[in-house]
C-alpha cells in the first residue's frame, strides 16, 4: 500500500469569524456581539467574499488540476459551503469529523483582550510556547497532527495511486505541512512567522509523488506547491520534500541551541 499520486488541500473561505477577527485587529471589537459569541463556532457561515474566493478556486481546481477520485470536507458550515461553491463536476463528499478545525475551547469568541485577562498564565505560555501550547479546553498543533496521521493512515490504505481532493481549516493545514513536509519544531515555527507562506482563505497545498518535469512516481509525495487562486501574486513553484535525517552528532548540535537551566 502506498499514499495517494496527488492530495490537495484547501482551505475555506472567509468567514464570518474571519471578519470578527480580522475587525478585532484593526481595533474594532464592536462586532464580538451576543449573536456571535453564543453561536458555536462550527457555525459560522462564509461572507461575500468568501463565497466569491470559492467560485474562483473551483475554476483554478478545474483547469489545472482536474477531477479527483475522492473528496473529503470538514462537517464545519464554512468548509461545507466552500466545498459546494467549488462547483467541482461529479463530486461526492465525504463529510469527516477528523478535519475540523483547530479546536480553541474556552477561548475561542474571545476577544485578545478578554483571552489575556481570563487566562494570563495561559496567554503567557501561548507567547513563550506556541507549538506545544494548548488553549484552556482546547487542542495544541501538536494534537491536531494526530488527526492529520489518522487521515494518512485511512488514505495509505484505501487510495493508493489516486487522486484526493480535503477542503479543510488552516490550522488542520499547518499541522498537515508539519506532517507532510517532515517539518522540525524550528522549521515549523519559522514558516507560520513567514508571510510569504501564509495560509490565506481557499489557499491550496497541493502535494504529490509524481515527478513534476518527468511524471516519474515517488514512493512518498515528494513535492508540493502552494496556490491563492484569487491572489495571483501569490503562487510558490514545486518544491520537493526533503525527509531529514540526523546523526548523532547532528542531534547533540541541535540541542547545544539550549542553554541548561542548572550548571
């Protein structure tokens, strides 16, 4: 058994809490009202905008990728309505619980400064740990991975040489590129901070094991691209993967970063 020829991933449009959050950060927290905060998460819908990024992303899936031989989406509202404004020919969804976005628990209709004055510890550990940080009640990266496995593992066995198509969140989108990219803890932390690779509404990772100049096949998927179709100067080439490797002597350099904390 081997993992699929192509997997794409793509994230949802924007949504009503992208908006929320994104006013929040200009300083306006107006928009953190009873109906928003009371509604779950998992319900928000997608705005103009983001249905008009969805219909864009189709038309770019469709004429440079093509048709897949499965289709995944998060049972969240937003992933569920990008996937149907996609307007991909003959898809049927599979609707899969494993991914879902980033679960943020208590704090997830928070405003930044509620968050800071609710759960300081908390917030101070967010600062000084971001990778292995859990919010209260919620879920780290690092847990979030554990998904992106179980996901590997159904698709290694079930959809070898195929096409996968998985309309998802970005969070479960990062911890996929940490996976699927063999990412170290510093790699990951330096490609979030990038803005360059930053994972926008309907951004595409697309990842295969064929060769792009020789359509020579891989036994890993080997090389990945990353495509906003609705931001046109947004688009990174194929880069292949490397699956790093240490040496004794190369771990203890690693670890010599870290000065001890008792002499």
């Amino acid at each position: 058994m081997a993992m699929p020829n192509e997997l794409v991933l793509v994230r949802h449009g924007h949504s009503e809490g992208n908006f929320v959050v994104d006013q929040s950060k200009l300083g306006d927290d107006s928009f953190y009202t009873p109906d928003f905060t009371e509604r779950p998460g998992h319900q928000w819908r997608l705005t103009e905008e983001g249905r008009k990024q969805a219909r864009i992303t189709g038309e770019w899936i469709m004429n440079n990728i093509g048709k897949f031989d499965r289709y995944y989406v998060s049972p969240y509202i937003r992933t569920k309505e990008t996937a149907g404004l996609l307007g991909l020919p003959d898809s049927e969804w599979r609707v899969d619980p494993r991914l879902r976005e980033r679960d943020w628990g208590d704090i997830g209709a928070l405003t930044r400064k509620q968050f800071k004055e609710e759960y300081p510890r908390n917030a101070t550990m967010k600062e000084i740990d971001f990778l292995y940080w859990r919010p209260p009640g919620g879920e780290s990266i690092m847990d979030v991975r554990m998904r992106v496995r179980s996901l590997l593992d159904t698709l290694h066995r079930e959809m070898e040489g195929q096409r996968v198509l998985v309309v998802t969140h970005g969070e479960f989108m990062w911890a996929a590129r940490a996976e699927f990219e063999y990412m170290s803890d510093f790699e990951w932390l330096n490609a979030d901070k990038d803005p360059i690779q930053k994972i926008h509404n309907t951004q595409v990772l697309d990842y295969t094991r064929l060769d792009p100049d020789s359509d020579e096949q891989d036994k890993y998927l080997r090389w990945m691209r990353s495509v906003c179709p609705w931001m046109s100067d947004v688009e990174l080439e194929w880069s292949e993967i490397v699956r790093s490797r240490f040496t004794n002597e190369e771990l203890l350099d690693q670890i010599s970063e870290v000065d001890s904390i008792i002499s």
